[in-house]
C-alpha cells in the first residue's frame, strides 16, 4: 500500500501532491492493478490535512480511470501506467544524458541547466495549452 | 447545502469596546473553517458567541439553523473545545469520560476510550499533572466523543510543542473524516490553517477582512510586478489588498475575480501564508515596514 | 450533572459530615451522662430546699463546653458559606472549567441549579444535623439557665434549633453569588466571610428585636425579682437595677428604673447607696431590707421593662428562618439572573 507524505514547502497544492504521487507510483510499478489505496481516514490522520484534500484527489484520480471506489470496501487500482511509457524511458534518458554533457561542454554549471530546463519546461506547457 | 455558520452584522461589546463588530458571515456546512487574526481580533469572541457560551450585543447567529444558545439539543449539536483546554485539575482522565457520559445524550463511550488509549493517555491519572498536549488530547477526545456535527476550536494547539500539534491535528482531521464533522477553529499558525482548513475568515481589529473558500481566495489572489505606477489607475473589479513601492517598481496584491492581461504586469500566484499576512497589514500602509513581508 | 457535582464535592462533605458525625456521638454520650445529673442534682436540691446554688454550679461547671458548642454551631455556616459557597463557582471561573462544562449538553441554568441544589442542601443537613445534636445536648444546661442566659438571648437563639439552617443557607447562596461577581476564589471567600459576620451582629442588634412588637411591662420592685445591682457610672454613683420578669427565658431588650412621673431616672436618689450593700445579700426578712424596699416603693421608683417573652422562641425560630430564607432566594434569584444576563 502506498504511504503519501506532503511537501509544505514546495509550492504544490496539497490534493495535486497526492495525485502526482499515486502516479509516480503506478509509472514505477509500487501500485499495480488491484491495489488498494489508503481510505481518506487513514490518510487524515496520518498527514493531518483536510478530509475534503483526500476527496479530492481521490475524485481526480478517479476521473482519470487510474483508481474506483467500491462504496463499502476501499478504493482500488483499475489501471497501470508502467507498462507503454516505461519501454520509453531508455531511449529518452539516453538523449537526455547527452544534451546534458552538451550543456556542461557549453559552460553551463548545474543551476543554469535546472534554470534552463525549467524556463523551457513551462514556455513549452504553456505553449501546448495556448 | 445547509449552512454551518450564518451571521448577519453581528457584534460584541464589552464595556465600551467593541470585541466583534458588523460581522456577517455565510458559511456552508461540511467545511472545515480557519479562523486567523492577531491577538484580540474577535476569534475567541466569535467562537464563543457561535458555541453559546457568550451571547451577542448586536446582530444575529446561526449555527446549523438553530439560535446558539437556544437549548440543551443545540448544545449537543456543537462541540466546543475552549482555549487553553481547561479540565478538572483534581479529576482524573476517567472521571472526565464519565462527566461526558452523563452531560451528553449522543456520548460514544467506545470511541473516547479508544481515542484515550491510543493517544497514550493513562484513564486513572489526574488532568493537573497532564502536559498541555495531553490536556488538549483529552478536550478533543471529550468533544468528538459528545458526536456533535459541529466541533469548534479556539486556539487549542496554541501553547503545546510540534510534535503534540501534528498529533492533535490529526486526530481532528481523522475525526472529521470519520464523522463528518464541520469544524470551526482558530490559529494564529498560517501552516496549520494551510494545511487543515477549507474554508478561511480572517478577523483583524474586530472586523472581518476576508472571508472564503480556500481555493477560490488562492485562484482570484495575485501578486503583481511591474514598473512603478498608481494603483488608483486599476480596472474596475481589480481590489488592491497590499501595496509596495520602490523607486521604479511597484507590488500589487490584489483581489481579481477576471484574470489578469495587462502585459505590463508579471503576475504570479500568491500562497496562503502570503495571502493572510497581506490581509492582517492595514490596507492604506503603502510602503511601511509592515509590507515587508509581500517582498 | 449530580455525578459531577457530587465527584467534585465529595472529599470536603466526607471531611464536614465526618467531624459532625464524631461529634455528634461524643455528644450523645456526654449529653446523656449531663442529663442525667442534672436530674439527680435537682431532685437532692429540691428535697434539701434551696436550688439556687445547685443551679449556679451546675452552669458553671459547663460554661466551657456550653460556649464552646455554641461558637462551633454558630460558626459552621460561616464556614460553609465560605469554603463551600465562595469558591463554588469563582473557582471554576477562576480555572475556566466553567467552558468545559459549559459546552457539555447542558445548560448553565441546570448546572447552577444542580451545583447550588445539592451543594446547598448538604450544607443545610450539615447545620441542621450539627444544631440539633448541640440543642439536644444542651437542653438541661438552657433550663437550668432559662433566666441567666435564656434561648433567646442572641448567642444561645443563634446556636439552637433551627437559626443555623437559615444562616447556613444564606451564607451559601451568598457564597456562591459573591463568587461569580468576583470571580475569584480567595477574595470571593472574604467578602463572603464580611457579609455573614455583618449580618450575624446586625441582625440581633437591630433586625430580629423589632420583628414582632416587644411587651412593655412596669413592674415595682421586690425582693423576688430583684436580681442584680450594677454601677452604671464610673464614678459608682448611679445604680442599675437588674429585674427580672415574671415568665422565665424573657429576652430582656431594655430596662430602666422610673420615677414617680414615670420618666427614668437618671440616677437612684443618694440613700439608695446604704442599701446597696444588703438588699441582695440580706434577708428579706431583716428589717433594714424590708425598709428599703418599701422606701423605693414608697417613692414611686418602678422598673419599666422591654422585653420579648420566653414563650416566643419558636415564633422567632421561624421567623428568623424566614428572614434568612428570603434572603437566601432573593440571592439564589440573582444569582441565575447574573449567570444567564452577564457571567460570560
């Protein structure tokens, strides 16, 4: 079963911590299909947040069909998301691997490459929404 | 939606002093509300006024749809757990389950005494040698046991050590996970309030500045950068709550119900923290130390 | 809420109850013994003629534990006014657990009502336990003393009967409504102690003599109710006559010796002092007695008296109860307007 923590700290709104959390768990294969996750009781008293927080997350992870309650039971894994984006994995780590070594040949110490890959990050988010 | 908590310029004097004035507030029920603000700003008056343990110069109060201080079945309805959570010195954890058993028709005695254990609470020692954490354990376990549907809090974690407040915090928030609980408390700890509640009321100086759900006061708040102008010249709509100026840049917080598309603006998101401490500096303050804290 | 408030109470009536109770045993015991002789000692008396000094012994035997007893029973509603009453609710106030009980399914009417009910009547149990025990103990001791200390003179009428269930009933209540204006357990304790001793010394000089109309008697003065001879001056000039009434156990409020014109006299006229020395010693038989009487007589000197009769003891029982028990609704009253208007 997963255990979630919180990051007071970084920014991220709480229910969107516990949702990218149940996510990168099912991508590294710590939650398969099946699985129960922890009842929205459990997690209150184990990160004192707002019930409505856990609610909330559970509904968006629910709207997505990764998980589905089961009124009575628990709320369960329906579905992974290791299997189709992890074959990829390599090969993008690989390239990414280069361009890093491109960028420290260029200069580039480790907090201009964080800035630089962040700024990109988002112009190219915000891009995809626009 | 039934409402938890619904005022209509409610007051409070005491003497000449007004400790709570034009207070009106609707808030739905199933939230759970944090009620922030400086020392003697109205929070104790407010609560005490909605647990009927004070009754208002002025104004009127719902809580749950009943008059605060109407009866016996309103009193069952709200749990109240006061300040500094008090408790009969002489008396020992037991006796105190038991005072609960017999004030309260609704009382779950099996869930008191879990809670009392699990929280590491030995049922045969006297509250007066009880650290304060263990004290405010005892208050919570006393007010969730009595199954209100409504447990106000006034500043219970104020005087107990971090560990205790994470402890106590959780055992609200598991309690109203559990129960379905509305809760209505009071910090002056931005974090907590950040971390437990909903729904947010900050009070300064006896007047309520802002109250409302906590996503839509973080989604329609904004810090604005830009170079230095009036903020008199602002669209309809746009409500400053904090202003700083340096020689050449100006920063805004404001209240915007539309987003935000004057370029010359860089907009950024504000955090609760931020947001509160905006609102308890005075409003007119342009530029005093007090703003420090925006940069 | 009686749970509560008998858990809360229970150490300090256990420790009352229990001195009561170990007092009221030592009581029966030595009461019994003290009943006893003195019904075998007026008996030889009455057979050997003269009581008197059997009577005069006998009282004086047992000033000590007589006045003793009457200080305890007159103190015990002080005393529960004050640890008792005071701090009932000031302590509460003072601790805030007022707020934890406050905010239990109950409301703060019945908590008063209940706290005041329970603790009140325990308190009135306690004073009423205590002075029949005292009054039944001393029951020889105040008929052999009917008319040097009778039952209604104030310190035997507060000690006896029913006095200190009022008294203990006010000072309660008192206590109680002291403590929530003042809001503090030790000074509520104080005032509380002030009102009541206040009340204990101006009710009998000034409250309890005018409760029904005392009787006026003019009396001449004999040999048989001629009881006393004081000096009323420094200089031992002026003479006070002490007389007696005819119904024994009378509270005798004022007693003037009157003129011919029937105005008092400021002082007996300058023969007066040769009788002095024997009209209580003497004889009534001697003829220099007998001379001095029939002269005061002659002169038209009388003794005019005001005074409560004997007869009226349970009538200003009652009464005095009733005083106190007004004034003990009259603070309860308060007390729960106080609480619902502006204790808060």
């Amino acid at each position: 079963m997963i255990e979630f923590h919180l990051d007071a700290r970084s920014g991220v709104s709480p229910y969107l911590q516990l949702v990218r959390q149940v996510r990168q768990a099912l991508r590294l294969g710590l939650l398969r299909e099946g699985d129960q996750l922890p009842t929205v009781k459990d997690v209150v008293a184990r990160l004192a947040i707002n019930p409505n927080t856990v609610l909330k997350a559970y509904r968006e992870l629910e709207h997505e069909g990764l998980i589905a309650a089961r009124p009575g039971v628990g709320t369960f894994v329906t579905r992974t998301l290791s299997d189709a984006s992890l074959a990829a994995h390599g090969h993008l780590r690989h390239e990414l691997r280069r361009w890093l070594s491109r960028a420290r040949q260029a200069g580039l110490d480790d907090e201009s490459i964080e800035a630089l890959f962040m700024t990109t990050f988002r112009a190219a988010a915000e891009e995809d929404i626009a | 939606m039934t409402t938890l908590l619904r005022t209509r310029e409610l007051g409070k004097r005491y003497r000449r002093r007004w400790a709570l004035r034009d207070c009106t507030l609707d808030i739905p029920a199933g939230r759970i509300v944090g009620l922030v603000g400086p020392n003697g700003a109205g929070k104790s008056t407010l609560l005490n006024i909605a647990a009927g343990q004070l009754a208002p110069s002025a104004g009127s109060i719902e809580v749950l749809g009943g008059h605060p201080a109407s009866g016996p079945a309103q009193l069952a309805k709200v749990g109240f757990v006061a300040q500094d959570t008090p408790a009969y010195a002489a008396l020992t954890v037991a006796d105190h389950l038991r005072l609960g058993a017999r004030l309260n028709p609704r009382w779950d005695a099996a869930a008191a005494r879990n809670r009392i254990e699990r929280v590491g609470l030995d049922p045969a020692q006297r509250t007066g040698t009880l650290s304060g954490g263990q004290r405010a354990q005892l208050a919570l376990t006393l007010g969730v046991a009595k199954r209100p549907e409504l447990l106000i809090l006034d500043e219970p974690v104020a005087a107990v050590d971090p560990l205790a407040r994470r402890e106590f915090l959780q055992g609200l928030m598991e309690a109203a996970a559990e129960y379905e609980l509305s809760v209505l408390l009071s910090s002056h700890l931005v974090t907590d309030v950040e971390r437990v509640c909903d729904y947010l009321v900050v009070l300064v100086d006896s007047h309520v500045r802002v109250a409302g759900d906590v996503d839509e006061l973080l989604s329609s708040h904004h810090r604005l950068t830009g170079p230095r102008r009036d903020p008199g010249t602002l669209p309809a709509g746009q409500h400053v709550v904090s202003v700083s100026h340096t020689e050449r840049q100006t920063t805004l917080l404001l209240r915007a119900e539309s987003p935000i598309h004057d370029p010359a603006w860089t907009v950024s998101r504000v955090g609760l923290e931020d947001l509160v401490l905006a609102y308890l500096s005075p409003p007119t303050a342009a530029g005093r130390p007090a703003l420090e804290v925006l940069r | 809420m009686i749970w509560l408030t008998w858990r809360q109470f229970r150490v300090q009536a256990a420790v009352v109850f229990g001195a009561i109770v170990a007092l009221a045993v030592v009581l029966v015991v030595t009461g019994r013994e003290l009943a006893d002789s003195y019904a075998a000692g007026l008996a030889a008396c009455t057979a050997s003629g003269g009581c008197s000094a059997f009577l005069t012994n006998f009282l004086r035997d047992h000033d000590a534990q007589y006045y003793g007893l009457a200080a305890v029973t007159m103190a015990l509603p002080g005393i529960l006014g004050v640890f008792w009453g005071a701090p009932l609710v000031s302590r509460e106030l003072e601790t805030g657990t007022h707020r934890l009980v406050w905010s239990q399914s109950i409301t703060r009417t019945r908590w008063l009502a209940v706290k005041l009910g329970l603790v009140g009547l325990a308190s009135m149990l306690a004073a009423g336990l205590l002075s029949l025990a005292v009054s039944w103990w001393a029951t020889p001791l105040d008929e052999a003393g009917a008319s040097a200390r009778p039952r209604l003179s104030p310190v035997v009428f507060a000690a006896r009967d029913l006095a200190p269930i009022g008294y203990v009933a006010f000072a309660f209540v008192v206590g109680v409504a002291v403590g929530m204006l003042v809001r503090r357990a030790l000074p509520a304790m104080a005032v509380t102690l002030a009102i009541f001793v206040a009340l204990q010394i101006a009710v009998p000089l000034w409250v309890r003599p005018s409760l029904l109309p005392p009787v006026e008697a003019t009396v001449a003065i004999t040999p048989e109710n001629l009881r006393g001879i004081g000096m009323s001056s420094p200089d031992g000039t002026a003479r006070e006559l002490t007389i007696a009434v005819e119904e024994s156990g009378s509270w005798i409020l004022d007693s003037d010796t009157v003129g011919a014109d029937g105005a008092p006299v400021g002082a007996l006229p300058a023969w007066f002092s040769e009788c002095d020395p024997i009209m209580l010693t003497g004889p009534p038989t001697d003829p220099a007695v007998r001379n001095c009487f029939d002269r005061l007589a002659e002169e038209g000197y009388r003794q005019h008296i005001t005074y409560h009769p004997g007869s009226r003891y349970w009538t200003f029982q009652w009464l005095e109860v009733a005083l106190y028990g007004a004034a003990t609704l009259a603070a309860a009253g308060f007390a729960f307007w106080w609480l619902r208007k502006r204790l808060c």
